[in-house]
C-alpha cells in the first residue's frame, strides 16, 4: 500500500520497537564511570534500606545496570538528559517580578 501523501511526515520522528516491553531502570547515583578507548561506561544505582536487628535499619548502595556506549551514543544520551533537566526546570519557572 502505497503512503498517503496528504499526511505529513515528521522528520525527527525515529520509530522504536519494543518500547512497551523495554525494562524501567531506576538509579540515584552514578558511583563509577569510565572511557575506555571510546567506549564509555557508566552504573548506575540505588540506595537501599533494609530492616536490622534491634529496630535498627541499614542502607546500602546496589548497582541496578552497567551503561556501556560508544562516545556518539553518550553524547546523545548526555544531551537527552539536558534536555529533559531543562523541561523540569522551565515548569517551575517563578511567576511575577523578579528584584
């Protein structure tokens, strides 16, 4: 079947497969990162509190992935990450004067 051409093409628009079984990484820290010869590496991970003995608790600190890309790939991902910062910061922008 041919495309219609009434319908207008978004340039930009990449499709993706598997985006609905694609797994959810949560992370709060990046503890180590490297570059080696070009393929960068990055974890990710999470603090964790766990219940101890005597009603105490105790937290550790658990690697969730290990990132590995090539320089182009941390380039768009680096640039990604601005930009989703800079939508969160721009929707709490003050309202009124500034002094």
């Amino acid at each position: 079947m041919a495309e219609d051409p009434s319908v207008s093409v978004d340039p930009d628009y990449l499709p993706v497969e598997g985006t609905m079984d694609a797994p959810i990484i949560f992370c709060e820290i990046c503890p180590t990162y490297g570059n080696n010869g070009g393929l960068i590496n990055v974890m990710l991970a999470t603090g964790l509190i766990e219940a101890a003995p005597h009603g105490k608790v105790k937290s550790r600190v658990k690697a969730v992935a290990h990132l590995r890309m090539t320089a182009a790939a941390a380039v768009n991902l680096r640039d990604t990450l601005n930009n989703a910062l800079l939508m969160g910061t721009a929707a709490k922008k003050p309202e009124g004067k500034v002094n």
